[in-house]
C-alpha cells in the first residue's frame, strides 16, 4: 500500500492520504471531508483485477 491507494475499512471505499513509520494510515472517505486515522492492518486492498 501506498499514498493515494484505494483500500477498504470497514466495507467503505477510502483513499490512504498518509502514512506513518508507526502503522497507521490516515483516510478519507470519498464525499466526506473528515479524515480517520487507523492502523494499516484493519485496511483491505482493493483487487481491481477482480473488479473485472
């Protein structure tokens, strides 16, 4: 994962704005203008190979 990747958390599409050194990433869900910061391991890449 990295900045700008699309993940899911909590079955929400999100965008990872940020990561720390320490594991946790910051969040946006899209048409939401707050940011949530989560551990990296409750997030899920998004396969868009499967998508398909």
């Amino acid at each position: 994962m990295k900045i700008g990747d699309f993940v899911s958390y909590k079955g929400e599409k999100c965008e990872i704005i940020y990561m720390y050194d320490s594991g946790y990433c910051e969040i946006k869900r899209p048409y939401r203008l707050s940011i949530q910061l989560v551990p990296q391991t409750e997030l899920d890449e998004i396969n868009w190979n499967s998508a398909i």
